[in-house]
C-alpha cells in the first residue's frame, strides 16, 4: 500500500519535471519590440522591407504579424487586448471611429514636416473628433476605365447610354457601365453622384454642408428615369444593380465601360487595356464628373503601446518609418499601391498607374466620412442604403422618385448625428 | 429486359438527374480554376481557354506554402478526429449503457448547447485563450495546442451524441454476458465495446476530420503565422483582402485541398456503410 | 502470471496518465493564479480535483468515463456560453467597450489635447546633471531653443549652441544624451513624463525626436469620481450606464466609455423596441421553416437514393462516388460557387434554362435558393445514413410481408420508415438544431438579403436568428454586443425548449435505460 502511494508521487513528480519545460516556460518577447498587425498583402510586404532596413527605430526591435486575411485582421483587432494585442494596427480609415470609441486606438501627434507629407483630407480620413490616430499609408479608390476597341472616350453620361443602346445588340454587350470594384456602395457612388445625388454635400471651404439636400429626389428620379430605365419603367440593360461578373464581362469586351478599383488594375493591364484610358464617371454636362471616394488606409497607434512599454518606440516608427517619405517610397514599391504620402507620389520609383489613380482621385475625389456614412443608431448606413437603392429602382420597378426620397431621408438623419461627431 | 426497363430504368434516371445536380456546380469550380481570370460567374460551358496558371501558382509561390499548409490541416484535424473520439467514445459508452443519476439530464445538455449560437460565443472563446496565453504562452491565444483544445471542446458536445446513438444500436446482450462473466465497465469498454464499435469510431473520427478540415473562422485568429496556416485558413486568404478578390487560386487550391477527402470517402466508402449499418442494428 | 502482469501494466499506464494530467493541471493552476486569472485557476483546481477523487478512488464508474469529454466541454463550449449570458447584462456596444478602470486612464490621457497650432519640438532626449530626465528643445523655424525636465524650463541662448543643417540644437551645457537604448528601457517614464513649458500648457514626448505642446483639458477628480474640464468648467459624472455625462448636458459624454451593467434592459428592450420587435418574428418564424425544411428535403432526398441504391444496379460505385461529392467539398467553397450560379445576369442556372430570375433579389427566389443549395450540401450525409441504416432492417420482415400479400407502398409506410426513422430521429434532432444555426449558408449565399432597407427593414428576408444577431453585433459602426448577446440567449431558450418537447414527445432518450 505504501509502495503504491510512493510510486504515485514519484511518478507525479517526474512528470511535474518534464512538464513544467513545456507549457510554463515563457515565450520571451524582448521588452523593446514593436509588435505590428497586418494583413495578407501588407503584412509580407512590411517585413520585406523592415528586414531590408530594420533600424527605423533605434533601440527597439520591429515584428510585423501579417494575418491571413484582412478579415481576419478585422476579427482579431476586434477581439484583441493589451494582453496579446499589437501596438501599432495597419487597417482601414473606417476603423477609427470605432476603435476610438471603444478605447483601442490611441491618438498621435505628428512632426509638422511629417504632417507635411499628407493632404488635410488624408489625415482627416484617419481622424474621429478632431483627434488623429495614424499615419495614412496608401490611398484606395475607383476610377471608370473604357475599352478603348469598343468605344471612344465619353463626355458625357447621356453619350454613354447612347452608345449603349445603339450598339447593343450588334457588339453583343451584356451591359454599358457597370461596377467591377468598390461594391454597389462605395464603388458606385460615383454614378449615383453623376445623376446628381450624393451621401452628404461639401461646402467650398471643405467642410459638411448641414442644410443642403443630399438626394434631390425629382432630379436623381428624372435622370434615373431618361438613362437607366426604359419605357416600362425597368432598367435598360446600361446599369446592373449588381457588381457581380462585371470584371470578367468587361475584361471579355461585352461591357464598353466599367469602374475599376486601384487594387487590381494589374489584371486588367495584363488583359491589354491601356491605363491612360482611365477616367471619371462623366456627369451630365461636359467637364462635369462624378466624385468617386478615396479613402486611405493607415497605420494606427493602439493604446496597447503604452501598456506594454513601447509607445514611445511606436510613435517614432509612425513618424520615422510609415510617416516619412522615405520608408513611404520603400514600401510602395513593394506594394505597388497609390501611397498617400505626397513626395512618394512624385517620386520617379512609383509606378505611371499608381500615380494614374492619384490623378483621378484629385480630378474628382470625395472625402470618406465614416461619422456620417456608417449610419447613425436606429437609421440605416450608406452601404446597405445605396445598394437597395439600385435594387428597388432597376430590378424590383419601385418609383424611383419614392426610392430616391426614403434614401434622403435616412442620408438627412445620418448627416444630422454625424456633424456633431466630425 | 422488360424487367430492367420496369424496375432499373427509373433509378438510373432518377440517379442521373441527381448526379447532375451534384455535379454541375463542381464542373463549374473546375471552370473557374481553370480560367486565367477566376470567375464565379460563368458566362460559358465551354472554356474559351484552359490555362493552369492558377494551380501553378500554388505551388511555385514562395507567397504560398500550399502543401505546408495541406500538412498543417491534416495534422490539426488529424488529432481532432483521433482525440475526440477517444475521448468521445468514452463519455458516449457511460451515457449509453452506465446508469447513474442525472444521466437524461446531461444528455440533454449535451444536445441542448449545441443549439447555442456559436458565432457570439467566439468573442467569449477569444477572451478566455488570451487569458490562458498570460499564464501558459505555449497553449493560448495563437498556438496550434491552443485551437487543438477548442477544437476539441466544441466536437465534443456533437460527438458525444452522435456515438451515443451509435452505441445505443450495439446489441446490449453482448456486455450484459460480459458483466455476467464478472468484467468490470471498464473492461467491457475495452474488451467488449471498442472492438465491437471501431467502425463508428472510425466514421465518427471521420466526421470530425471533415469538419475540423473545413473550419476557418477560429483557425484564422489562431493559425496567424504562415506557416501554421490551415488550408482552410490559406484558401480563405484569397477572397478575403481588404478589396481584392482572388476567386482563381482560390477555386484551384480548394480542388486540390477536397482530393484527400474524396480519396478517403471513395476508399473507406464501403466501411463508412457498414459503420454506419452497424450503428444501426437495432431491434 | 500473464493476465497480472497485463494489469500491472494498464494500472500504471494509468496512475502515469492521470500524475501527467494532474502535473500539468497544478503547474498551470500555479501559473493562473500568480497572473491572477482566478477564475480559470478556479476552474482547473475543480478539474483537477474532479480528475483525483475519480481516477484514484471507486468513487463512481461512470465518471470515469464522462469526466474528460465533460471538463473539456464545460471550458470550451458552457463557458463561452455563460460569458455571453453574462455580457447580456450590461450596457455592451461600440463606444462602451473596456472596463471603467481603463476607460477613466484613457479620457485622462485622451483629455491632453495639442495645443490649437500643433506646436512641434524637434527634441534630443537625455539627462540633466542630477539624472532627471531633460529634453533638449529646438524650434528652428522661430530659432529657439531650451532644456526642459518635469519641473523646470531653462530657455537657451542660440548664439552658444551649436545648431545642425535642420536648424536643431545638439548639445547643451550639462545635458547627456541618452542612447537609443537607454531610452528603449524608459519608454514608459519617456511616455508619461510631462515636461515643462508654461503654466498651462506642458511637453510630451511623441516618439524619438519629436515633442508637442499640450493641454490638459479634463482632470480627474477620484474622491468624487467626476471629471471636470479645466477651460469650460463642464463637470461630467458617471451616468449609470457607462458613461461620463455632462451634468448640464445629457448628450455631452466623454468618450470612451466603458461596459455597465444594465440587467434586464437588453431583453425588455426586444420587446419595447418596435423596430428590434418587429423584424424578430418574421425572422424567427422564417428560422424554423428553414431549418425543418431543410431537415426534410435532406433527408428525403438522401432516402430516396438511399432505397434507389440498396440492391444491384448497373454503375452503383459510381453513382455512390459521385453522390457523396458534395459532404467531402470544401463547403465555403460550394456555397460561394452556388452563389455566382444563382447571379441574374452571368449566372450559369438562368444561363442553363435560358431564364432571367432575380434569383437574389426576391425573398421567395432567395429562400428557395437557399433550400436548393443547402439540400445539395447535406442530402450525401443523409444518403450515407440511411444507406447504412436501411441494409441493417432485416430483409426477411419486408419478403415476409411481401408474402401476405402487402405492396412495395405499404411495406415501406408500415415497415421501413419506422424502423428506420427509430434509428436516424435523433440525427433529424441534431441535423434541426445545427440548421437552426446555420449561419455559413446564409452569410455566404445571400447575406441575409434582399432586404427592404429603403422601407426601413432591418432584417433581410433570407435572415435566419443568428445572422440577424450577427448584423447586429457585428455590424459596421454601430456594434450592440450586449443586445446581440440577449437574443442569443433567447434564441437558445426558444431552441432549447422546442428540442425538449420534440425529444420528450418523440422519447428519444427514454429508448435506451
């Protein structure tokens, strides 16, 4: 009996040993590392270059944890604490309100000379309440692409719709304008901005404007109506109300106009299309475009930093590496995005569709305010609002001035509880 | 002849149909793998061209470690399948054919929260394996023991009630002769049971390899270094970047990842019935 | 001789197995409880006494057996579960995230506010001649320049210094630089340092060589647990639900703001709330119809290949290989593919018959795609069950009846299906409950749409509970987890009593003593 107890904690103390190696030992992160999220693109493309130059920041070591997915960032950023969580997130600008209100990002002050680097709106795009939270890394937006073997460049949306139904049936075209990037929200506003309608309207100094009505609803409804819907009140065929197979109809030539993203211009170069045919949504009028967003994305300081004793090293790393041109132009180059950094836009390294995309945004470019654009409490968001727009008008054959109206409605209470918030 | 027509010429009609209903949507994954531009959308049922282009780039970029992530998944779902059911099986056989107090009423909780809906308590599960990463770094938050022991929790409410009802189909007469003989429950477990139900274990563990083989949205906050990355995790890397879409790779990769699976389904398709069968002699 | 010596060895192997589990366990009980993590170290020292008393005395049989797949249960999937039920008591959603302790720090530190021209220093960090911390100034636009510690400011003059090509100062008299490193292991003192500028307003360093002007807008008051900005005199207060709240001005909060117990607000709220009200019945109603016509269109197509290839036939390896194809497919994949299959324009289902369905724009077209789609993902399960279950009804009862004269038609009614719905009933249970929550094919084939959201809907007509629950957890901007968390909660209690009815009434459990 006593042979079999001894034998028991004998065996639970050798056991103890072997163990305590295995799950106890701490997995030492040194005191000084700068822990960096990013996701699957980003994230590979950081390390390259931090493995390049990895003295950004002296004294401290940079790690940059490239997720799987962008959504898996999202998740993970998400769910995260001090206890595993990064210092510094490399995300979208729609973040910011939200992990500012939820106390994850921590706000930054910039060097004026890196402050310099980046247009108000840029810094603006990463701000919530007047508080900055990043650096803007690279700037995301759509620009319309014709095919230049189908159709010549167009002034003018009405040219468009003309084109479409003349050519129609004999180029076999599938539709006129459809969306291949961004979404039917983000993507497509800039055709709902060429019918005359917009989610919120900006004064001259560059500031919302509180009074002005978002949706005309008679003007969108008439134009809806004169080029998009034919005589039975459903669509025409120029305009689906989905973004599905844009991409591949258009690279196959049976669409003469789509709205491409940023992200994927390489695919559509490689099929042969010339970048120089990229352009605005054309307007109703010549010379007048539809403005499409831009939004940045951005490195953001979290308020886990400062719990794990590197806040100061993060924000030099803000400062000295994603801030200034020349970690801007170090990374973009492995990138291969339009960087929001203004030297690393001029410089010679940065590739003519990078710069190309640039050109557009400026022409006819839209600040993104998630304040406003995300909905406020009990109302609905830019991003479900638009898309059901499209789909009652061209598919389910709903009045298109009722739709357009319940759609100004929801944009007025957004933009109502969102100024105060800007 | 006339016989065939009455009585096969209906099911092979009826079977026809249903193999193209099973098929078509696969033909058109293929489609898509094989399309140098990868579309879900199909605009014809004859490829205009055939490029490999999407199954090359699997394996020839440095970007993705295809097969280190095969192993990976095969691996985690590997000890998944094996461990959970040993564990499973066990729970399974006391629930079946022990007596004890309280035994409806924890069977019933085993049903009961798997009807909880799992997606809210993902934020939970995040909570607790981070805190179990501060105390024990090598079995937290982003370790593969770490996804290993939520694995094995949430297969264990499923299994446990699949096996039961597997067992319950066991001829009881069997271990009562064995009890008569004066073997205790845990050598009936051993010496009766186990051999008698390895064909359920087997489909059982197979269930779980399947599942645990697809799963993403815990392996995607765990497996975040890419070289741990699951299949499930890899694949769900293309589609999911911030704007860009990458449906080509995407369809290849999962072409590729399903061939074990349908290897092991076709090979083990006759012990998979007989399990099945011998989960089911009842009566 | 044999037989002892075998049960020597399993007895070992066990007292070895269970010394290993318990080191394991006391090791991390240790470790939890000296990161204070009470609760997990609660829970493992239950475990661990659990695995003792069973393992190494007679106590009870059967929880030798259940113990493992119980513990591994309790942490794993009631856990989480309890997490949720509790989180649905407080005031959980974006903007009232973290805890009060941490969000009172960050309005502290959030309360420092640039001064209104965004004052920038360049600085050289280092030590004064007493080793305080010391920043060495340089604004080279107006020239000037100075030392500055936690207590004093000391201006320079520009005319002794040697400045570089940015137009910054170097080296001062009695200040040391530090190194990088030196200033890597003060990184906090670094950060929370305030050095001196004027009476109202102060320097902090902003990462290497940069510093700003600051001010301190709100100051907190412990002992009455308010904050008060200095430059409007505003007193905020705590509002009880999570909030630091202008006394004169409800709508004024400071943010963040932090998780407050509410109790029973977020259920109350399910039923005051017309708009949350109103899209709950019709979701839920649609639930059920989706899960129990899923459950049966399964599972009568799954038996009726089953019967078609329970005897010889021409090609049944094949049809069998190519039957299960759909249950070994990666599933995301299938769904998504199924997805741009259903789409109005390239789809290939309006290409193949020539049609020009809104098959995602209509709820009935929606729904229907969503059976179809699903039917195909789980009938090969269904097909393998009762393939296995129906070559175990024994041949002879069915000849027998045969032989008294009863038709194919009555011998299935009479003799088959019972037999055969005895053994699969409680995988219909399971396959119900698991569809119940099916929350992949939804989010991934119609996310929840078409939804009238011009009309004010806010749910779609595909929704099921638990992708509505997700819009509203997870939702862009507006993230009510508490709330989310309170219907799941109700979702499982509806579920739950639904199951036990159907369990009771069908006597699932009582089959089997």
């Amino acid at each position: 009996m006593i042979q079999r107890k001894f034998g028991k904690v004998a065996a639970l103390t050798v056991a103890a040993g072997l163990i305590s190696g295995f799950v106890s030992a701490p997995v030492h992160a040194a005191s000084n590392t700068i822990i960096v999220w990013a996701d699957e693109t980003r994230g590979p493309h950081l390390q390259q270059v931090i493995a390049a130059k990895g003295d950004w920041v002296p004294g401290y070591t940079i790690k940059i944890v490239p997720f799987s997915s962008f959504d898996a960032l999202n998740a993970a950023f998400g769910n995260a604490t001090a206890l595993t969580g990064p210092d510094i997130v490399v995300g979208a600008n729609d973040w910011v309100s939200t992990g500012a209100k939820n106390g994850k990002l921590a706000p930054v002050t910039l060097s004026s000379s890196v402050r310099a680097n980046f247009t108000a709106n840029n810094l603006f795009d990463l701000s919530y309440k007047g508080v900055l939270y990043g650096v803007p890394l690279d700037v995301n937006n759509v620009s319309m692409l014709y095919n230049s073997k189908l159709t010549g460049k167009p002034g003018t949306l009405t040219q468009m719709v003309k084109f479409y139904l003349a050519n129609k049936s004999a180029d076999k075209l599938t539709a006129g304008l459809c969306v291949a990037g961004g979404g039917m929200s983000w993507g497509a506003e800039s055709v709902l901005n060429a019918l005359g309608g917009a989610p919120y309207v900006m004064t001259a100094s560059g500031t919302v404007d509180p009074t002005a009505d978002p949706v005309p609803a008679a003007t969108v409804a008439a134009n809806i109506k004169r080029l998009f819907l034919g005589a039975n009140g459903k669509s025409n065929g120029f305009f689906p109300a989905t973004d599905t197979g844009c991409k591949t109809a258009f690279l196959a030539g049976t669409v003469p106009y789509a709205i491409i993203g940023n992200w994927e211009w390489q695919d559509y170069a490689k099929a042969g299309f010339d970048m120089n045919n990229l352009m605005p949504v054309p307007g109703l009028n010549h010379g007048k475009f539809g403005s499409a967003y831009a939004s940045v994305s951005g490195a953001m300081l979290t308020t886990f930093a400062a719990q794990h004793g590197v806040d100061q090293g993060a924000k030099s790393l803000l400062n000295n590496f994603f801030g200034s041109s020349a970690g801007a132009v170090a990374y973009q180059n492995v990138e291969l995005r339009p960087p929001a950094n203004k030297k690393a836009q001029k410089n010679a390294s940065v590739t003519a569709a990078q710069k190309g995309f640039g050109k557009a945004g400026a022409v006819a470019g839209l600040p993104q305010i998630g304040a406003i654009l995300n909905g406020a409490a009990g109302s609905k968001s830019f991003w479900d609002l638009l898309p059901a727009f499209w789909t009652d008008v061209l598919v389910n054959g709903k009045d298109p001035q009722t739709s357009a109206a319940a759609m100004d409605a929801f944009f007025k209470t957004n933009i109502a509880a969102g100024i105060p918030q800007l | 002849m006339k016989r065939w027509i009455k009585e096969d010429l209906w099911r092979h009609a009826l079977l026809l149909v249903t193999c193209f209903f099973v098929l078509f949507p696969i033909y058109l994954v293929f489609l898509s793998a094989l399309s140098p531009t990868g579309s879900l959308q199909v605009t014809s049922f004859i490829p205009k061209t055939i490029s490999f282009k999407n199954f090359h780039l699997l394996f020839t970029s440095p970007k993705i470690p295809y097969l280190v992530w095969m192993k990976n998944s095969v691996v985690i779902a590997g000890l998944v399948a094996v461990l959970s059911v040993v564990i499973g099986a066990a729970s399974a056989f006391s629930f079946s054919r022990l007596r004890f107090r309280g035994k409806k009423k924890g069977l019933q909780l085993l049903l009961l929260v798997q009807m909880f809906p799992a997606i809210l308590s993902l934020s939970a599960v995040y909570v607790i394996m981070e805190r179990v990463y501060n105390f024990a770094p090598r079995i937290g938050l982003g370790t593969e023991p770490g996804l290993l022991l939520v694995y094995l929790g949430g297969a264990m409410g499923v299994n446990i009630w699949l096996l039961k009802g597997f067992v319950d189909s066991i001829p009881i007469e069997l271990d009562e002769a064995a009890k008569v003989d004066g073997a205790s429950a845990v050598q009936t477990y051993w010496l009766i049971f186990v051999p008698l139900a390895a064909p359920i274990l087997a489909v059982v563990s197979l269930l779980s390899f399947i599942g645990t083989f697809n799963e993403f949205i815990l392996a995607r906050l765990f497996l975040v270094d890419q070289n741990s990355r699951t299949i499930a995790v890899g694949l769900q890397s293309f589609i999911s970047g911030q704007y860009a879409t990458n449906w080509g790779p995407f369809a290849a990769g999962s072409i590729i990842a399903s061939i074990p699976l349908v290897a092991i389904f076709l090979s083990l398709q006759r012990y998979i019935i007989s399990g099945l069968t011998a989960g089911s002699v009842k009566g | 001789m044999e037989k002892f010596f075998q049960r020597k060895v399993t007895v070992t192997l066990k007292y070895i197995i269970v010394a290993l589990v318990s080191a394991i366990l006391l090791m991390l009980i240790e470790s939890s409880f000296a990161k204070r993590e009470y609760a997990i170290s609660a829970f493992l020292t239950v475990g661990l006494i659990a695995i003792a008393i069973t393992y190494l005395t007679n106590f009870s049989i059967p929880m030798k057996f259940f113990l493992p797949g119980m513990l591994f249960l309790f942490a794993f999937v009631v856990g989480p579960i309890l997490y949720t039920v509790a989180m649905s008591g407080f005031h959980f959603q974006t903007g009232n995230y973290i805890s009060k302790p941490e969000s009172i720090t960050q309005i502290i530190s959030g309360g420092i506010r640039p001064d209104a021209a965004q004052t920038t220093f360049d600085v050289v960090i280092g030590e004064d001649p007493g080793k305080k911390l010391e920043i060495l100034a340089s604004d080279p636009t107006n020239k000037k320049y100075f030392l500055s510690t936690a207590t004093s400011k000391t201006d320079l003059d520009p005319a002794g210094l040697a400045i570089d090509g940015n137009g910054d100062a170097t080296v001062a008299p009695g200040f040391t630089a530090l190194t990088p490193s030196e200033q890597a292991a003060q990184d906090k003192a670094l950060g929370s340092t305030r050095f001196a500028y004027s009476t109202d307003f102060f320097i902090t360093i902003e990462g290497g060589n940069v510093a700003s002007l600051k001010e301190q807008s709100l100051k907190y008051d412990s002992s009455t647990d308010t904050f008060t900005n200095v430059l409007t005199h505003a007193v905020y207060r705590d509002n009880g639900r999570g909030n630091f709240t202008n006394i004169k001005d409800k709508n004024d909060q400071l943010q963040p703001g932090w998780r407050a117990p509410i109790w029973f607000e977020n259920y109350t709220k399910l039923l005051t709330d017309p708009q949350i009200r109103s899209a709950l019945i019709p979701v839920f109603i649609w639930t059920i119809v989706f899960a129990s016509l899923t459950v049966l269109t399964q599972f009568a197509l799954g038996l009726l290949i089953a019967m078609t290839l329970n005897r010889k036939l021409h090609g049944r390896r094949i049809y069998r290989s190519i039957l299960i194809l759909p249950y070994a497919m990666p599933s995301i994949m299938s769904i998504l593919i199924w997805g741009g299959m259903f789409d109005t324009e390239f789809g290939a289902i309006n290409h193949l018959f020539g049609s020009h369905v809104h098959w995602f724009q209509s709820a009935l077209y929606a729904r229907l795609a969503v059976i179809i789609v699903n039917l195909w993902l789980g009938f090969p399960y269904f097909y393998l069950i009762c393939s296995g279950a129906l070559q175990a009804i024994p041949a002879e009862l069915s000849e027998a009846a045969a032989i008294d004269g009863a038709s194919s038609r009555q011998i299935f009614r009479k003799i088959t299906l019972p037999l055969l719905l005895q053994v699969v009933s409680p995988l219909l249970v399971a396959s119900f409950a698991f569809n119940f929550n099916n929350f992949n094919i939804i989010y991934l084939l119609t996310g929840g749409g078409p939804q009238n959201t011009l009309g004010g809907a806010v749910a779609g007509s595909t929704d099921i509970l638990i992708s509505y629950t997700y819009k509203i957890a997870f939702s862009a901007g507006n993230q009510n987890l508490g709330l989310a968390s309170a219907i799941s909660v109700v979702i499982f209690v509806i579920i739950a009593s639904i199951s036990l009815y159907g369990i009771r009434r069908s006597k699932v459990l009582d089959s089997f003593k």
